[in-house]
C-alpha cells in the first residue's frame, strides 16, 4: 500500500515538474542475456566450437580483461552515452536485479507484459491470435494529442497480433511485411525489393537492419510521437547455437539504437524531448553452458533482465549499483509517465520505476 501511495505522489510531482519528454521511443531487444550487456562477451561460450566460429577473430575484436572493457566493446553507446546520461538496470552482479513477472519466460508473454504492465495467464504460447489486452500503446493511442501518433515496427511477425492491430488501428510493420503507401521514399522502395529478394532465413523473423531502416524512415517521414522499435535477431542467433552471429548481432543493435539517437538529437521536434526506453523480453539460460541457447520455464534463469532508460527527465545515473528488485511490468506505466499519462489497465499494473523520470 506504501508503495502504492508512493507512486502516486510520484506521478503528481511529476507532472507537476512539467516534463520536458514529448516524445517516447520503445525498443526491445528479442532474448539479450543481462552478462552480455554488464559484461560483454563470455570467454566460455566464445572458445566452445560448438558455439563460436573462428573465436580468435571475435576475441581480437571484442576481447578484454575486465567485463568493463569488453561490455564497451560489445556494447560502446550503452556504455559511452546510456551510462554516463541516463540509467542501467539489471547487474546482478552487483545486486541490481530486474525479473519478468510471467512464469512462462518466452517472447509473446514478455511483449505482453512490457506492453500492459502485468502478466496474463492466457498469453501462454507465441502463436498468432489477437491480444486480448489494451497495450499502453493503445491506451496512448486514444488520448488527444496522440491520435496516429504513435506506431510500431519489430522483426518477428507476430507483433500485429500481439498490438492487436485490428483493435487498436495502431500501424504495425513486422516481419517481411512491405512498408506501404502512396510516397514511399527510394529507401523503403529499396527495402521492400530487397526483403523479396534475399532468401528468409528464418520465416516468421526478418533480419534486424530492414525493420530498423524501415522505423527510421517512418521517423522521419510521419513523426510519431511513441515509436516502438522491436529487434530480433539475437534471439534467433541463440536459438541457431550461433554465439558468434549472436555477439555480431548485438553490437549492430547497439549501432542502430545509436543512429536512432543521433537523429532524434539532430531534430528540432525531438531533440532534448525524447525519452528511449530499452529492455528484452526475456533473459536465457547460463547452466549448463548450451541452456544459453534457450529460454522459457524449464530454463533456469531465463526470467532475469534488464532495462535501460534515456532522456531529458532521466537522472544520469548511469549503472545502477545499489542492491534492488524492479519487474518488466514496470516499463508501461513508467513510458507513459514520461508523457504526462496516468496509465490504467483493467488489471493492476507494475508501477513507475522511482529513479527513472524527475530530476
């Protein structure tokens, strides 16, 4: 009850702080285990032949002596801009501790939950049906000011089901779905041919680089004010046993997220008004050493997270150290707090993450 009140006085000093966040960007990376990012690439799954091609080459360019040094090499704008401007939860290590609160520990369940802000027994697989719960995408979606204004794009094809698109009208481009309408520009028209061109390697998830280009331009071009970024690859990596592809991967995502940034900073209607929120849907395994290829129930430790926040209403906090204990249902309400929005849900939601919003 204490923390309810809490959070409640939390939310009326916020607003009355005037935000200066006009503007969210969302983005999820499928499956990225928290050792990767607090302490880059893990020495035992690099030398592991089943796992890593050619690991001289991957430890000549991501190698080091110290988590820190490596993390900065897996992951330098985490670590040369999210640490030193915003906050980083999730360092186990260090007793920072971030979980999700579904016992399934699988994507759909954990889009879910970063989505609504609570955990839903009903979302038990990651099949294809409609989402029976209003996401705070669409709870923004519906407050003025907000109309079309906010949209989505993810790797995984599942994410029109999992916004429920049919309910919630909110544009949503995933999988090798073409971007569509009456002025593409030369970029998507690019997109759109070369997703038909190059052969799928897996069928329900795109490779990373067209759903980044495609939210970029959509960025650019519409100007939303909520964007949700949901990248993917390394989750499909994982599971392909790829720890090479899975490293390479997450360092090209913490490049993408950087170019997202520098446009934003570099444009009058989102510079110092735009808030990133970054964090995966679920974690993997750790023991034994190929459970890192998995997640789900019978996965041990693959509920464990992170969450990642920048912005003009964030405290540069950088790694949270502190011994603590903060859920994935904690992001919704949170991301629409930045907005001046008190988000409900027919169910209770995880309540606003103290530290992150208010100077």
């Amino acid at each position: 009850m204490l923390a309810f009140w809490g959070a409640i006085l939390l939310f009326a000093e916020a607003q009355a702080q005037k935000l200066k966040t006009e503007n969210v960007i969302l983005i999820t990376l499928d499956g990225l285990r928290w050792q990767e990012l607090f302490g880059g690439v893990d020495s035992l799954l690099l030398y592991e032949k089943t796992f890593t091609d050619e690991p001289e080459v991957l430890e000549k360019r991501f190698g080091a002596k110290t988590r820190e040094e490596r993390r900065l090499k897996l992951m330098p704008f985490f670590w040369t801009t999210i640490a030193k401007e915003g906050q980083l939860y999730g360092n186990r290590w260090r007793g920072n501790m971030v979980n999700v609160r579904n016992n399934q520990w699988f994507s759909y369940p954990g889009y879910n939950e970063i989505l609504t802000g609570f955990q839903d027994e009903r979302i038990n697989s990651n099949n294809k049906i409609n989402n029976p719960n209003q996401t705070v995408l669409e709870f923004i979606h519906r407050q003025k000011g907000f109309e079309n204004k906010v949209a989505a794009f993810g790797s995984w094809d599942v994410f029109p089901y999992i916004i429920n698109t049919e309910r919630s009208k909110i544009p949503v481009n995933a999988g090798y779905q073409p971007s569509e309408g009456p002025q593409l520009t030369e970029k998507e028209k690019m997109i759109n041919q070369l997703q038909q061109e190059i052969p799928q390697r897996w069928g329900s998830v795109r490779f990373d680089a067209f759903t980044h280009h495609l939210a970029k331009e959509y960025l650019q071009k519409h100007l939303p004010r909520v964007l949700y970024v949901a990248y993917g690859e390394t989750d499909d990596f994982a599971h392909d046993g790829e720890y090479h592809s899975y490293i390479k991967s997450a360092y090209q995502t913490d490049q993408f997220i950087q170019d997202l940034w520098n446009f934003v900073q570099s444009h009058p209607q989102y510079k110092d008004k735009t808030t990133f929120i970054i964090t995966t849907d679920h974690g993997r395994g750790t023991v034994p050493l190929d459970t890192w290829k998995h997640h789900g129930q019978q996965v041990k430790d693959s509920d464990q997270i992170w969450l990642a926040f920048l912005g003009p209403d964030t405290r540069a906090l950088g790694e949270i150290n502190t011994n603590g204990q903060f859920y994935q249902t904690q992001v919704a309400k949170s991301l629409a707090a930045f907005l001046g929005l008190d988000y409900k849900n027919e169910r209770e939601v995880g309540e606003i993450i103290p530290a992150v919003i208010g100077k």
